[in-house]
C-alpha cells in the first residue's frame, strides 16, 4: 500500500510554482531611482497568467511623505494608444467599423491636406503613422493646450501639408488617434471616454484609472509631476487638456496595468473566463503595418538592435533575444512610462513614473525581460546613465556651436515696430507679433501658455523665450523679407533636438495679415 502511494505521487504533476521578480528587484528599482533622480514609481510584472509584481516605490511628489502605492495613478500617455485601438477593435467585432473602410464611411466630413488621401485613408492608416503627415505635425493645435475643441482640431487637419506621400514611410503621429476617438463617438453616439471606461475598463475591472488627462489634477491617490528645469529637478503642472485623451489621456497605477497586461497575454479573456475580444482581434491588434527605423546600436547593449522594427495597432512589434515583443513608451510633461510584453513567455511588464527620465524605465523593464527569459542581465543602470550623460553634453555641445556660429554683429534689416502684426498659418491660425516695452512679444492666439520674449540672434532671425520656462521649447523666429522691405513670411525651429517633437513649430508657415 505504502509502495503504491508513493508511485501515485511519484506519478502526479508537480505543482505549479509560482514567478518570482529577479532577486534584489527592489534594490534595483531603488538603485535606479536614485541614478535618475525619480520621486516616485510604480511597477508590475506578470508572468504565466500571475500577477508577479504591483507595488509602488518612493513618494509622490518631491519633499513630500505620501507614498506611491499599487493604485497610485500616473499618467500613462501614448500607452493608452492601445486602448484606443482595442476600442475599435470592439467596434469591428461587432460588425460596426472595418479596419479597411475610409475614415469618410463614418466621419463624412473629415479630410486630410490631399484629396486622394481624404478618399483612401482608413480606420487602420489612423493607427499605424503612415499617412503622410510629419512627425508630431498638428501636435501645436492641442499641446501646450489650446482653446480648440476635439472637433475643431479634427477639421483642421486638413490644412496639414503632408512630409511624405501616403502610406510611404513612418512618422509618429497623435492627431489621428484624436481622430480615431471622433469615430468611436460617430458610430456608438458615445464619447471615447465613456465607451472605454464601460466597455474595457470596467470589463478588465481597472476600478482605479481614470480617462482623462485632467484627472492629474483631481487630487487623492495621484502621482505629481516633475521634470529637470534648467537642470534642476522641480515640480511641474500637469498637461490637463482632455482634447486628445483618445491619444494619452489614461491614468492608471501598477495593480490596474497589471490587469490590462494580463487581458493582453491572454488574448482577450477577462477574470472569470469571459472575453473581451477575440484571439483573431489579437493577432490583429499585434501584427506589424508599418515599418519602423530600427534604430541604433549601444556598443555596451548589442542585443537592443532589433532585425525586424514595426509599428502595429497601438504597439510597437519588434524581436528581442529571439521572441516577438510588444512595447511602447508615454511621455507627458513630468511623466514617463513604458509597457512591454513577450505573448510566447506570457510575461509583461510596466514601469511608471513621475519623472521625465526613459533610461529610468527601460533600466527597469529590460531587467526584468532579461531575468524571465533566462539571461544575466548586464548592468543596464550604468549603461544608461552613461548615454544619457552622452545625450546632455551633445545637446550642450550644439547649443555652444549655435552660440558661436552667430554673427552678434548684425542688425536686424528693419525697425523692431515693423516686424509687429498679426500673422496666420493654415492649420494652427494666428499668431501675433507685438511690440512692448522695447521689444517684441510672440502670442499664439489658441494657445494661452506660448507667450514669449523675442530676443535678437542674428540678421531677421529672433531667439523666442517663452516666458513659462517649464515650456522648454524655445525656438528660433526668422522673418524673410519682400523686394520692398515687407515681410513675406515667418518660419519657425526648436532650438535644440532636445525640444519635445509635439512643438512642430517647423512645420508653421506664417504670413502676414493686413496691414501692421
């Protein structure tokens, strides 16, 4: 009997252990911290099905003693471009939208710059930052926030010119997110907020998150923002316009990403059984459209060079140590965040921050990859704060060249008075150049915080000190000039690479109105 019982056993699967994070995982999260100068984080880590890790770490706000905990919100950005697109997905399973038909079928009166692209453009091109638009073109019409409405913004698009032909090559774009969100609203008579908070978050049961950008500022369990400010660390405002929430406006915290990662390795199915989309919806939402750049090599780091770079529904699909990964990463003043998922190990990750620093979260996220996928992780804390020391000096390095490259003898051709007037582009609208106290002042017209002190640089060219330094986007202001003196236009350029891409002052092309 006894012999017998012990074959029985011997006979039985082992039971199934349950993941553990990396040894030391939180002195690691500590470490990185404390290189990167991040007041507050949260992470979460599942594995086959687990939730391995929800906790938060540091405080939320610098110099203050609340704690970031589990269901801390933080603003999530660009990760909520997979929401969006997991939204219509819904919509297509229902019979309600095809990923292929014209955007027109379902917002008749929506264009683009080119009439070709206005009648081909599809609910899929919205997704996937091949329509031809720029990197970030349109981004000025809500970002800082502007006095344009969502609808608003969506009609003047078409007044976009595009920087490639269509479906040709890929750039970044979140205007056609916004888009995406006014046909949610066009086929279901509800707006992208409340079709998400009902018909994904409540189902995933992310009781937690929010769906706007302005609940950053409804106080509770909120994460504050912060950012470097001439090189010190502060507290910043938080970007509060809901206009493109379609695009970034999610808040959510460690336990309740944990829930949406975990309805995302699995294909679809919710706690309890239930789905909330298709295995074929995955396979959709995960497959690459549209190439990307691969990027470039870190001698220390050569397993990050991807071979395959694409960009699919809401996702980045690129290869990584031989397995499929699916990631993306969200920017918003004061807040960083990224999510990465390798569907064939079922592990997924998500680091959020309050702090604008991306080698916080990859040093983060690529250890925790490394560690499940059986590899030492190299030291990536060290690596990346070696790069982004790199990043600095070559930033500084430019602005020092530009410095002196300037000719500070020059002149500018006319009286300062002469450059003051009203000027307007296609798509953003006006722009006004007044003279006060002495010297010029820059307004844009919809957007309140892009007020700024024109200095002169050199020839008809102004340096644009906008006067809210948590801006950091000044930019270079250049009149050309008529045969007779007059000005014909004004163009406009980020002073530094290291200006965020949504101020797209280079893609404005003002001209005056009236008379000055």
């Amino acid at each position: 009997m006894i012999a017998l019982v012990a074959a029985l056993l011997a006979a039985a699967p082992a039971p199934a252990q349950q993941p553990t994070p990396p040894s030391g995982f939180d002195a690691h999260v500590a470490r990185v911290m404390k290189t990167f100068d991040v007041p507050g984080m949260s992470v979460a880590i599942v594995k086959d099905g687990k939730v391995v890790r929800a906790k938060g770490y540091g405080v939320r706000a610098l110099g203050g003693s609340a704690r970031v905990d589990a269901r801390t919100r933080f603003g999530i950005a660009s990760n909520t471009k997979i929401f969006t697109a997991t939204a219509l997905a819904l919509l297509v399973e229902e019979g309600r939208l095809e990923w292929d038909a014209p955007v027109i079928r379902y917002l008749p009166a929506f264009a683009m710059y080119d009439p070709y692209v206005t009648r081909e453009l599809t609910v899929r091109d919205l997704l996937v930052h091949r329509s031809g638009l720029g990197l970030g073109a349109g981004d000025l019409l809500w970002w800082p926030p502007s006095t344009y409405s969502r609808k608003e913004i969506a009609h003047r698009i078409r007044f976009i010119r595009p920087a490639t032909s269509f479906r040709s090559a890929y750039a970044y774009d979140n205007v056609l997110y916004l888009v995406a969100g006014e046909v949610i609203e066009a086929v279901t008579g509800k707006s992208w907020e409340d079709f998400v908070r009902a018909r994904i978050l409540a189902r995933v049961g992310m009781t937690g998150s929010d769906v706007r950008h302005s609940g950053a500022t409804a106080g509770g369990n909120v994460a504050h923002t912060h950012a470097e400010v001439n090189d010190t660390l502060r507290r910043v405002a938080p970007f509060t316009s809901d206009n493109t929430n379609p695009a970034g406006g999610i808040m959510s915290g460690a336990e309740d990403m944990a829930k949406w990662i975990l309805v995302q390795l699995d294909s679809g199915r919710v706690a309890g059984g239930t789905r909330l989309f298709s295995t074929e919806t995955a396979r959709e939402l995960w497959r690459e459209v549209t190439p990307t750049p691969i990027g470039s090599l870190i001698p220390e780091l050569p397993h990050l060079l991807a071979e395959l770079s694409g960009y699919a529904l809401g996702l980045n699909a690129s290869d990584y140590r031989g397995h499929k990964l699916l990631q993306h990463t969200g920017g918003l003043p004061g807040y960083l965040s990224k999510v990465a998922m390798i569907p064939s190990r079922r592990l997924g990750v998500v680091v959020l921050t309050n702090q604008e620093s991306g080698a916080a979260f990859n040093s983060i996220a690529y250890h925790v990859l490394d560690h499940y996928l059986g590899v030492e992780p190299p030291d990536y804390v060290s690596v990346f704060a070696k790069l982004a020391e790199q990043n600095r000096a070559d930033w500084r390095k430019l602005e020092r060249e530009a410095a002196g490259s300037r000719d500070s003898t020059s002149r500018p051709s006319l009286p300062l008075a002469a450059y003051a007037g009203t000027y307007r582009d296609d798509w953003y609208g006006e722009v006004t150049i007044a003279r006060e106290g002495g010297r010029l002042v820059i307004r844009f017209a919809r957007t309140p915080l892009l007020v700024g002190d024109l200095h002169h640089w050199q020839h008809d060219t102004f340096l644009a000190r906008w006067r809210d330094r948590e801006l950091r986007a000044d930019a270079y202001v250049t009149f050309a000039l008529e045969a007779d003196g007059g000005i014909a236009q004004v163009r406009m350029v980020p002073i530094s690479p290291a200006v965020d891409f949504s101020f797209d002052f280079q893609d404005l092309f003002l001209r005056p109105v009236g008379d000055k």
